[in-house]
C-alpha cells in the first residue's frame, strides 16, 4: 500500500478521532540469515527530528493531536525532545499504540496526556542497557562491546544481600571488588549514571500532565514498576496491565476507533511486510551481485510522508571453510556450489530520512 492510499486512512482517523495524527513507524522485519541491514534494526533517535518538526509545521497547531506509534524502542535520550516538541503543537496529546510501543515507545507514553491501546497493544518496562567502549566485549566480535543491563547489576547485588546473606559492609565490599574484576569500574559508573537518568525522565515525563503533589504514590508505583518491578526487558505489558498500573490514563479506543486502528496499522504491516520473514537467499538466487532498497521507517501524516530508505548492493559468495583453496583467475569471482553455505557482504550505498518523493 502506498503513501495515498494510507493518507486516506488517516484522513479517517482525524475525522471520527476529531484530531490531527501523526504516524511514527519503525520496521522490526525479521530476516535471514539475521540482521541484514535495513531490517528491523531502526530505533527511536534524534535523528529525525527535523524531518519531524517539518511534519508538525505542515499540520499546524491543534487542540489534539494523536501519535500512532510503532517501536521496538531507541535511545532513551531521544524522549524528551521528542514529546516536548509534539506538545508544542497541541493543547492534548495522545499516542496511539497499534501493536508495538517497546521500551523508548513506553517511556514516550508517560509524557502523553492520554495513550490508547489496542486489545493487542503492547509496552513494556523501561529498564536500560548500557554500551559504551568501558564495557567488555562480545566473545564472538572483540570490538563490539556488551550491553549491560542497569537492572540486572542492580539485581546483583540484591541477589548477593538476599540470596546469599551478604549482610556486613566488608562482605559487600567484596562483592563489589568481585563485580569489577569482571567489569572496567567506569562501566559501572555510567550503569549508574543511566539508572539515575532513566527514573529521573520517566519523572519528568509524568510531570508533564500528572500534579505529583496530588499523586504522589501514583508517580512512585510508576517508575518503580516500569524499571524495576516486571523483573525482564522483554517482559510484554497488556492492555489490561497497563490499566492497572496508570489507571484512567489509558484507555481503549472506541469500537468506530478500534476498526480504523487496525485497518491504518494492516496498512503499515503491508507496507513492511512486517508477516513475512525476508529471505536473503530467496532474494540473491544464484546472483552474485544484486541491488537492494529497504523500507525501515516510515513518518507521516495528511502532509506529508518521510521515509528511511537503505539503499546496497549484496555480494553473496561460497562459505568455503578456512582449509580449502580454489585457484582463480584474477577478477574471477568463486562460483557458487550447493557444496558450501553462502557468505554476504553488504555495501551500503546510502541510508537515512528522506522525503518519500517515490510514495512507497
């Protein structure tokens, strides 16, 4: 489905919603082998903020606008420039979430004066991991560092207090001690530094519409549940769940919304090709070159539509093991045979926001 075609749907939304909406979708197309490029690896960033603030020019101001979302999550500190600038051009914002709004995608929802769920709407916590050169690093790539997982330090030591009976201040001195012979202490810094940030934005972000002199304890049950209390970053957060937890705040869509909902986010799904696994060697046959151009992201409202475009070319070759040797002339590229796996390299032509002129 095309740009006018899923203008139209949102022309319907904006009409029964009575508001001006904004769709913000990231592709998590899965593939193989895993983690082509320009799949399913685009996250929430700073990076197209402009192209952002360009869609809300374009819309002008409202009395509600509407954020359809669909993320996997991003870099946390993506958030608040983010929700500030949406509610900037508008006096009520609501996130609406079809499917998917994962870590980052959660953490924008408590700056929203309302979010909508579907009843297969999914968030889920907002507990961190932390990469940066301090970090080890993977086993299997030597100059890729490890993520660490802010909760799972914390629970560490929680696991050593409670579990182990590590009571005394020596005996956590040593856990510690044990802690940093695993990992640079400057690592550990930044865990902390991140665990403070993290709790300190979800604050602010509630703040932006919940009076916490009023609602205190709402804002602490909050934060503590959303870092802390679900136990796993990939632990999924139901409709009913988030009710639960942030009470009238969230709600679900009408039964005219709901149907519009779904037919606006199947036309994204389509778009992505988001229920079918993209097949590298389905796609490369017995080629040894080809093109390739993905769709990874899609911003766009009545105005104007964005997309994120990679653009490669894919070499596949034979993955002959280490001890075998094949005499070639020059310039020669190895043949393939159903005797060995294939092997690809990726060259990245370009990759990035564009305007989407071709109405994909």
């Amino acid at each position: 489905m095309n740009y006018t075609q899923r203008k139209e749907l949102i022309v319907d939304l904006e009409r029964i919603r009575g508001s001006k909406i904004l769709s913000y979708i990231l592709s998590d197309r899965e593939t193989f082998p895993p983690n082509v490029p320009g799949f399913g690896g685009l996250q929430l960033a700073n990076e197209p903020q402009l192209h952002i603030i360009d869609q809300l020019r374009a819309i002008g101001k409202s009395d509600k606008l509407d954020l359809f979302l669909y993320t996997r999550g991003g870099d946390t500190n993506s958030v608040w420039p983010l929700i500030n600038v949406l509610r900037e051009y508008c006096t009520k914002l609501t996130i609406i979430i079809p499917f998917r709004a994962h870590s980052a995608g959660t953490l924008m929802c408590l700056g929203a004066d309302e979010v909508i769920m579907t009843e297969i709407a999914e968030l889920s916590p907002i507990d961190p991991t932390t990469t940066n050169a301090f970090n080890p690093k993977e086993e299997s790539n030597s100059k890729v560092p490890k993520g660490i997982s802010v909760e799972d330090v914390t629970a560490y030591f929680k696991l050593a207090r409670d579990r182990g009976g590590i009571i005394s201040e020596a005996e956590r001195l040593e856990v510690f001690k044990e802690l940093t012979r695993r990992i640079d202490p400057l690592a550990l810094g930044n865990v902390e530094r991140v665990y403070m940030q993290i709790r300190q934005l979800a604050h602010r972000l509630l703040s932006l519409h919940i009076d916490e002199k009023r609602e205190a304890q709402k804002f602490l049950k909050i934060i503590e549940a959303l870092t802390e209390k679900f136990y796993s970053h990939l632990h999924v957060i139901t409709r009913a769940e988030a009710i639960e937890l942030m009470g009238e705040w969230v709600k679900a869509p009408s039964e005219g919304e709901s149907a519009l909902i779904s037919t606006l986010f199947n036309s994204y799904a389509e778009t992505f090709n988001l229920r079918t696994k993209f097949s590298l060697p389905d796609y490369m046959t017995d080629d040894p070159i080809r093109e390739l151009k993905i769709l990874g992201g899609l911003i766009e409202s009545r105005s104007l539509s964005h997309a994120y475009v990679t653009a490669m070319n894919v070499i596949q070759r034979p993955n002959l093991p280490t001890n075998v040797q094949i005499q070639l002339q020059p310039g020669t590229p190895i043949p393939l045979s159903p005797m060995f796996g294939r092997a690809y390299d990726f060259t990245i032509q370009r990759a990035g926001w564009e305007l989407n002129a071709e109405e994909a």
